[in-house]
C-alpha cells in the first residue's frame, strides 16, 4: 500500500524491490531499495511519519530519466507510473554484420549474418549525483559497476503476449553487490 498524505493523493509507488516515493506536489522522486540483509539499516524515514525503517536502504536518487527509445511503464501493487522518453536514447554501437550463409523459408531465401555489439556507447551521458538512467539492459550490462543505470525488468504482458510495462528495474550486479545479486522479492 502506498503512502498517502492528508487529502489521500498517493506519494509513493512499490516496483518489485525499489519504492518510488514522491514529494507531493513535484515531480521529484526517492528510490529506496528494499531487503537486502547485509546493507541493513536501522532509521527513521524521512517522510515525516516517525516510522522506523528496516531492511531499508535509502538510495538518494532525485530524478530518474528514461534513455530508452518508447514510455516506460513501472507497475506496482498501488499504480502504474508511465514515464515518457528523456532525451536521445543510450545505445551501444554495432559492429557491422559478417554475412553467415541463408536459410529458406517457404521459398523464400532469408540471409543469416552473425552480428555484435561493440563496447562503445552513444546517448550515454556521464553520471550524475541522485540522476537514474533508465537504459536498455545491455547498456547497464556493459558498465556494470555503474550505479546509475536501470533497466526495465520482470515484464507485464496483455493477453497476446504483448509487453505492457515492467514490475521492477533491474541493475546488473556488481562486484560489489554479489551478495545481494539472486535475491529476489516473492
């Protein structure tokens, strides 16, 4: 259940392990990881609520920007929030396609080329203190030790099989978060 404040408009949002918490009446936003046992903290929230967190580990992202080409949209159990495109989109730069034969299909001759992706990134702007960047997956793949880059993850899909939106962000893991990495939230 979301936080609500005296007139009931929701300021907080839960996607898969973050917590989306608003400031009412801006657009700002708090990202707050949830359940990972060896960063615990003890404390109190900084909502003004008094309440004590636990398992909690305020991360002080302020914006978070979408370098993906389409909306985004994050479901949790209290809402959807669709956030639109933010600028040019982060992509990692392809190297050219080395033909690999055909295949046909139905008669129709169909080429087969190998492909890849090369290590070099445009539309990646360099990080910044309490800015997310929502990128796609193997962009955050490639600068794994990047905090600042997320991904949609844990995909939604209408009846067709169509995604419709995502119920986490995730983020590859680190050296450094190994312990955490596997965890998952039921």
């Amino acid at each position: 259940m979301g936080v609500r404040d005296a007139e009931g408009a929701r300021s907080e949002v839960r996607v898969g392990p973050l917590v989306l918490r608003f400031a009412m009446g801006s657009s700002d936003a708090v990202l707050v990881l949830v359940g990972c046992p060896s960063r615990e903290v003890v404390g109190r929230m900084g909502d003004g609520s008094g309440h004590v967190a636990r398992n909690v580990v305020p991360v002080p992202w302020h914006t978070v920007r979408n370098l993906t080409p389409h909306p985004v949209r994050l479901v949790g159990p209290d809402g959807v929030v669709a956030l639109p495109p933010d600028g040019p989109p982060a992509r990692l730069v392809l190297a050219e396609d080395l033909p690999d034969g055909s295949v046909e299909i139905r008669g129709t001759v169909i080429p087969l080329v190998r492909t890849a992706a090369t290590s070099a990134v445009t539309g990646l702007p360099d990080p910044v203190t309490g800015v997310l960047l929502i990128v796609a997956r193997a962009v955050a793949e490639e600068f794994p030790d990047r905090d600042d880059l997320a991904y949609p993850h844990r995909a939604t899909r209408d009846a067709k099989g169509a995604v419709t939106g995502c119920r986490a962000l995730g983020r590859p893991a680190s050296r450094r978060d190994t312990e955490c990495a596997g965890q998952r939230e039921p």
